[in-house]
C-alpha cells in the first residue's frame, strides 16, 4: 500500500508536468501561427499601386477593397481630381488600379487616389513607348505659342514647332500662335515620344519623327517623277539664312538664296513668308543624295540682259575701276554692271599685278571682249583700246554716232522757239536742214551769199 500510495504522486506529478509541457506547446504553436498570419498579411506601403475592387460609391467617398485588413477610401480631395466624366464610369464591383498615399490615417483608414494611378501607370507607359520606338496615333488638344499639345496615355505631351511636319507648319500662316495653330485644334496627329521626364513632368513628342518614313518614301516617289527644267507650284515651308525649302507635291526642295531673286537681298524673308504659294522652277534633282533644286528667279525676267543690251563685242566703253585683285581688275562701266580686265588684257607686257598699271577710283577707256549672258559677265581689254582689229568697227560706231548727231537737230528743233519753225519755212530744201548740226562758220556764208568766201573775208578784214 506504502509503495502505491507513493506511486500516485510520482505519477501525478508526471502528468502535470506532460500537461505544462502541452499547454507549453500549444502557445508556441498559436504564437508561431499568428506571427505567420502577419507575415502572410499584405499590408500596403505608401506609394505603390494597387489593383483593387470597388466596394461602394457615394458622393463623399469611394471605398475600394485591396485584400487588406480594412478597405480604403478615396475621398477629400483625391476624389475632387476625377471628373465627372470619369466618375460616372465607376461602378460597383469594377477592377481598378489605385495609388496608395497613407497605409493607415489617423481614423485607421487606407488613403487611396484613382488619379494618380492612373498618372503613374501611364508614365510607365510612355517610357515604354519610348524605348520601343512605337508610333502613336493621338489628337491636337491645344497649343502655346510654342507648338502643339497632344493628349497620350491621359497625359498632355509637347510638340515644339521644330518638330512639326512640314506639310503642317506649310499649313499654319498669321503672326500669333493662334492664328498658326487655333484651327488644328481636334485635328489627329502622329507622334513618336521623343523624351520623358517623369520628375518634371515633362513629355516631349515628335511628328516629324512619327512620319519620317513616310516623308522619305513620298520624297523618292517624288524625286523619281520630277523632272529639270519644269515649273511646279509649291508652299513655302521654313526659311534659313541659305535659302528656302519649298514643298512641291509632298517633298521639300531647297532654293538657294542665290536663286530666289536676281536683285541682292539678305534674307529669304525679304521675298518670301512661310505658307506662301509660289511657281517654281526644277534646275537639280540629285537621287542618290535625294536633293531637290529650285528656282524661283528662273521663272522671272533677268534685268541683267536688259541692262546689257546697248553693250556689243568689240564696242569702247568708259569704266572705273573698282577693285584690284591677283588675277585681274573689276570695273564698273554703269549702276551695278561690272565687268572684268583680266590680268593678261592690262598691258602689252608681263605684269606681276594689276597694280602697277591701274589704281581704284580711276576712269579708264576699255574694249568689251566678251558677253556671257548666262554667267552675268562682261570680259574687258584695256590693251586692246588702241588695237587695230578693231579698227573697221571703231570707224563704223564713229559714223554712227555722227549720224546720230546729225540726226538730233531735227528731232529737237520743233520743240524749239517760233525761230526755227520760220527758217524751215523760209526755205524747206534738205541740206539746209542738216547745216545746224555742222560749226557756226559755214553757217554764216549761208546766210549772206553761198558760194563767195572773198567776200567773207573782207567783212572780217573790216
């Protein structure tokens, strides 16, 4: 009996200290689970997105469950952001994704906002447009007075008027952004996006870039078609210093300043303003570099030829000299018609430079040699003045301006006092009628008694 009532509290205290240990055992175990549920917990973090479900709608809020503990609320001032277009296509029970701005407020709740998931989702978006180099078909929505905005992907995207097309820019006349670009508002357009700045907020698009592939092909289909040497209506696209580019059926060629007008001018915009209309004249096509050369002075009359006309191979002319260079000397005969006294056309001798025989300034009797109506050049002698090729012509331009000095008198002489008029009534026979144009001395026999110079003698004698 002794040793099984000593038993009993052996095995009582063996079963106290199995249940300690179970019970031990057990808040390890509700511990261990817990701390796994919290881990397993997915508790949101500021400033990541997440895909949601909407919950409820009111006025005031919108709950959205997350799969945390409480559900979030976009509400205040994030819910002011959406407008009334995008409110009304929220519905109950609809998948969206938001942006966490606090994981637990002061009322314990989740602050969400719909706009700005909707912002970053679209940033991501663009970035991605970039770096795949993707086309975008979009819609013009505004403009500054820089160039264009273009809605993409919710955001408003620049396009700076450089990177306008050229068919737009030719299109876009007036002196302020809006009559350039007010009338392009809805209008679709083509973009490539060209930088993103999501910090700045800053989203740079490009058409030209869009349809570069679409130029170059419609610019080899044109450049196939041209021909030199037609005239084509183009629009004037941009100006440079060097020139213009025209668009002639959808490709631009370039006219150089040089061939914009035969007077001198400065800058295209003298003659010219972008959009204007204007005929030109094709006189290069380069395929292999895919170049187009224009004329717009082609089409106009040369003054230069005109002005050239009264001068002939071979005439004597007066010249002042202008400029001195190694290889000649440049002499300007009228206005702003030069013509050029070649080194070897100075002198009968070797001369090292036309210095040593002409100065600047100095009036010079010079033979024209040379007419070069295309080039716009007249070839002069100074060496041949005296020369005896020329010397039958010479007699025949001296006939010819005595003639027509014979032949002034009677043009002038009706314009002249009653005087005239009478002694051509007091006698209409011919050579009387040329007498005024020789000296006074033969004049005044003819008039006291032709045919008796004695007599005119002894008058003076007296």
């Amino acid at each position: 009996m002794t040793d099984q009532n000593n038993a009993l509290p052996a095995q009582e205290g063996e079963a106290h200290q199995q249940g300690e240990h179970s019970n031990s055992s057990n808040n390890q175990t509700m511990e261990s689970l817990l701390k796994e549920q919290e881990l397993n917990v997915d508790l949101p973090q500021a400033g990541e997105i997440r895909t949601g479900v909407i919950a409820s709608i009111s006025p005031a809020q919108i709950l959205v469950s997350i799969g945390a503990k409480s559900e979030g609320v976009v509400s205040g001032r994030e819910l002011e952001q959406l407008t009334a277009e995008e409110r009304e296509a929220l519905q109950v029970g609809q998948e969206v994704h938001v942006y966490v701005i606090n994981p637990e407020d002061q009322n314990g709740n989740v602050v969400l906002s719909l706009k700005r998931a909707q912002e970053q989702i679209s940033w991501d978006n663009v970035e991605k447009l970039m770096a795949n180099d993707e086309v975008i078909e979009s819609k013009i929505i505004g403009f500054n007075k820089g160039g264009l905005i273009a809605g993409v992907e919710g955001l408003r995207g620049f396009v700076p008027s450089s990177q306008i097309s050229a068919m737009r820019r030719s299109q876009s006349t007036g002196d302020t952004p809006e009559q350039r670009w007010q009338k392009m508002i809805g209008q679709p357009i083509t973009v490539r996006v060209i930088e993103v700045d999501r910090e700045r907020r800053r989203l740079i698009l490009s058409e030209r870039a869009a349809s570069t592939e679409s130029r170059q092909s419609i610019k080899e289909r044109v450049i196939e078609e041209l021909e030199e040497g037609e005239v084509y209506t183009g629009r004037v696209t941009s100006l440079a210093n060097f020139g213009a580019f025209i668009n002639i059926n959808g490709a631009d060629g370039l006219v150089h300043l040089s061939e914009l007008s035969w007077e001198h001018i400065d800058h295209p915009r003298e003659v010219l303003e972008v959009g204007q209309e204007v005929q030109v004249k094709v006189i290069n096509v380069d395929r292999e570099k895919k170049r187009i050369g224009l004329s717009v002075r082609a089409l106009q009359e040369d003054p230069w030829r005109a002005r050239v006309e009264k001068y002939s191979v071979g005439q004597l002319v007066e010249g002042v000299i202008t400029r001195l260079t190694k290889f000649g000397a440049f002499a300007r005969l009228e206005g702003d018609i030069e013509g050029l006294i070649h080194i070897s056309e100075i002198a009968e001798h070797r001369i090292e430079h036309p210095k040593e025989v002409l100065k600047e300034g100095e009036v010079k009797s010079l033979r024209v040699i040379r007419i070069d109506p295309d080039q716009h050049r007249i070839g002069l002698s100074l060496r041949k003045v005296d020369s005896a090729a020329f010397a039958d012509k010479d007699f025949k331009l001296l006939a010819a301006e005595y003639k027509g000095d014979e032949d002034e008198p009677e043009a002038v002489e009706p314009a002249e006092s009653a005087e005239p008029a009478e002694t051509a009534d007091d006698s209409p026979d011919e050579p009387e009628a040329v007498e005024p144009a020789e000296p006074a001395e033969p004049a005044e026999p003819a008039d006291d008694s032709p045919g008796e110079p004695p007599a005119a003698s002894e008058d003076s004698g007296a």
